[in-house]
C-alpha cells in the first residue's frame, strides 16, 4: 500500500496494491483495538486506492506516471464511503450540484 498508494503512481502498481488488499484475511475472534483498528486502517487504504485509480490525471502533488496531463474532469471534489454492501461509492461534488454515486470500477 506504501509504494503503490503513495505520491508517484501507476495503474499497474495500484491494482497490485488493490488485489493484496483484497487478499488479506478478515480478523476472527474476539474484538480488540488491535483488530478495529487494523479493520479501519484497510477500509481506508482500500477507499485511498479506488479513488487513486479512478482518477486518471496527475493534479497537485499526486501525480500518475501513466497520467502525467491535468485533465478538466476532474476539478471537482470527491466524497468516497463504502455502501451498504462493503464496495466503494463515490460522490462528485461540483459547483452548484452533486451527481449520483457511482461504483468504482477501477
């Protein structure tokens, strides 16, 4: 997640990312901090590199070395959460209006 999910990215390197996440194994037993906040700290790697690999331009300080363009799509905001389902769920926020939450497909 580190090196996949830090400032310089690719697609290649955020799918792999993606898939290890996927991989790993949900904590069985007894609740501790430990096991929420190794819960917590996945879902929010997992929401970090949807949105990373939705995003196909480099813009600011984060920047796609398969996208190095600015691309005017993407001046807007983005909301992500999980669904009720546990996928990942997107909101862009524009100027003046919201559009209706679309899963992410990268």
């Amino acid at each position: 997640m580190t090196a996949a999910g830090s400032v310089l990215r690719d697609a290649r390197g955020l799918d792999n990312a993606r898939r290890a996440l996927a991989d790993r194994a949900t904590p069985a037993g007894t609740l501790t901090n430990a096991t929420l906040d190794a819960t917590n700290a996945a879902q929010v790697a997992e929401l970090l590199l949807a949105a990373a690999a939705l995003r196909r331009e480099s813009r600011g300080s984060h920047r796609r070395s398969d996208f190095t363009e600015r691309s005017a799509q993407w001046q807007c905001h983005q909301d992500w959460s999980l669904d009720a389902h546990g996928l990942p769920e997107m909101t862009i926020r524009t100027i003046g209006h919201e559009q209706a939450p679309e899963r992410s497909a990268a």
